[in-house]
C-alpha cells in the first residue's frame, strides 16, 4: 500500500509525464528527466566547469578522467526538462569514452538518443553540448600545463 506521499508523488510524476508527453517529449527523454539518473556532483572530480545558456538557465558538468577515458560523469542542471534530459543522456553517450570522443558529441547525437524533444527545446541540447565541450577544453589546459 502506498502512503499519502507515495500517492501525491506518483499522481505529480503521472501529470508531468502527461504534460510533457503532450508538448512533444519521446518517452525516452521523460524518462530522463523524471529519473535523473546523472544528475549531481563528484566529490574531488577531475574538472568542473559551468556555463549559462541563452535562455539564462545554467548547467554544471563534473568529470572524474583517467588516463583520457572519463570514467563518470555528472551534470547539475538549473534548467528546464529539454536541458536535463539532454545532460542525462550526454552521460550516457560519453561515459567510458576518451576525451576526444567526447568532444565531438554533437547535438544531433543527443537528439538521437532522445528520440524526440519539442523543436523550440534544441537550444537546451546545445546547452549540454557547449557545456561538455568546455569542460574537455578546460580540462585539457589544466593538464597540459602541468
Ligand atoms: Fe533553458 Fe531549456 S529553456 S535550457
């Protein structure tokens, strides 16, 4: 049985779900914004780096790296579900990979594993895409100078 909160919970993830069904999401992409399987931070992560799309929402990238594989990755979203359905899936495409893999991840790559977002939320892809980008170019300038 469940209790009053699981059945408020359940009733508010079913409404968003529908919500976002309605607009355009695949149920992929839902499914990575209600789990948020990579969503956080790394404690003592190799590279953290931040950026703000135009949209004025904000995403931080935390990446732990060995030997130029990223081992795991995390992203912290203040944003919308495009932008963090777009993150959880950029883990998921980059994790295990090399940096130089990973670095040409584009947004076209997301969209594929999305299956579908609503038109209007392609900048949200972007937003993930730039924010990985720099935190491999940032990345590689701290180690290179060392
Ligand atoms: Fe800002 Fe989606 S609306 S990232």
């Amino acid at each position: 049985m469940m209790n009053q909160e699981e059945i408020i919970n359940s009733q508010t993830s079913a409404d968003v779900h529908n919500m976002l069904a309605d607009s355009g999401y695949s149920e992929k992409a839902i499914g990575y914004y209600l789990e948020k399987p990579y969503m956080g931070t790394i404690p003592e992560a190799d590279q953290i780096s931040q950026m703000v799309g135009s949209c004025g929402d904000t995403m931080g990238v935390y990446l732990k790296v060995k030997q130029g594989i990223i081992t795991d990755a995390r992203y912290e979203v203040l944003g919308c579900p495009g932008a963090i359905a777009s993150a959880m899936a950029a883990v998921d495409l980059i994790k295990g990979k090399s940096l130089e893999y990973a670095r040409e991840i584009d947004d076209n790559d997301i969209f594929k594993v999305l299956e579908h977002i609503p038109a209007k939320k392609h900048h949200c892809i972007q937003l993930a895409v730039k924010t990985l980008r720099k935190a491999i170019d940032e990345y590689e300038m701290t180690n290179m100078k060392q």
